[in-house]
C-alpha cells in the first residue's frame, strides 16, 4: 500500500480458509485488525498459534518470528494492516 525509507504499509485481506504462504519478517510490526477474525499462524517447525482479533485492535511484534504462514479460520475474510518500522533490522543469527 505505501512503502518509504521509514515505513511499510501492506494489506492482509485473505478469504475463508486462504493462506499466505511461508515468510519472514525482518522489522518490528504492528498489526491493525479491520475486523473481527480468527486466524492460525504455523511456524516451520509445525507450531500452531491461534489469534483472536477483535475490530480495532493493534498487535505489536517487537521480536522476531520463525518462518510462518497465516491462514483465515474464520468463516469470513479477515482484512487487517501490517506496518512494519524499517528503522529497526532483526537478524536472523
């Protein structure tokens, strides 16, 4: 949606039951829920995490992540936005 040397501003908007594929994050994010969803996040190593976000709410990830996927477990789409702040670079050591 909008990307500059500070920011990077992308949409999530994922069907019942559609994933987005295995990936990485490399800066701290924050999450804003434009609805209320249930999702699944799975690590690489067959960690599942469940999410509950309610409309409105914000999730800040401050660490970093294994490689993950996130699939929509709702029976509706889900649509959120991620900012993610380019000031800051986690390394994968």
């Amino acid at each position: 949606m909008l990307e500059n040397e500070h920011v990077r501003i992308w949409e999530i908007n994922l069907d019942p039951g559609q994933t987005i594929d295995f990936h990485i994050h490399f800066h701290p994010y924050i999450v804003v829920s434009l609805g209320r969803r249930e999702n699944e996040i799975e690590t690489i190593f067959g960690d599942r995490i469940t999410t509950h976000e309610p409309l409105g709410a914000l999730v800040f990830m401050n660490d970093m992540r294994p490689v993950h996927r996130l699939t929509n477990r709702a029976n509706i789409r889900y649509l959120s936005r991620l900012i993610e702040l380019k000031s800051v670079r986690w390394s994968a050591d």
